[in-house]
C-alpha cells in the first residue's frame, strides 16, 4: 500500500489498484511522456485523473509522475 497525499488529500493504493482500474479504459494521445501499464500506454496525468476523479488540472505532470513512480511505474519519454 502506497500513501500519497496530493493537494492536500490523503491518498492510499496499491499498484494492482491501478491496474484493476485501468482494464478497458482507452489510453488518451500521448503528447511527451507515458506509462504502460496492462500492456497500454497512458499520459500520467490520464492516470491519475481517472484513479483519483480528478480534473487534469487540478495536478501537475510531476505530480503525477512522482506518484506513479512511487507505486512502482516506470516513466518514459516519447521519442
């Protein structure tokens, strides 16, 4: 169990947490940065506003890769 808090809310997941939520959900376009995961490649900011019902402007994409690393996600860069 992973504990985050993210503009002042308290936040604990797992990484199977993630995954779980993810299946069947369609991946956004890709603009720099990704994670995969179930074998799709996801914007964090996707992501994290999908797990935790939040507007894609509420956070930043540093917030959302610092969380996603924490949960043991790998970020990459598209090239």
């Amino acid at each position: 169990m992973t504990r985050f808090i993210l503009r002042k809310n308290p936040y604990e997941y797992t990484k199977e947490d993630f995954e779980r939520e993810l299946i069947g959900l369609e991946p956004e376009i890709i603009r720099q940065y990704y994670v995969e995961i179930n074998g799709k490649k996801f914007p964090p900011k996707q992501v994290i506003a999908h797990i935790l019902r939040l507007g894609k402007v509420e956070f930043t994409t540093m917030d959302a890769a610092n969380i996603l690393r924490r949960l043991g996600f790998r970020l990459h860069h598209l090239d």
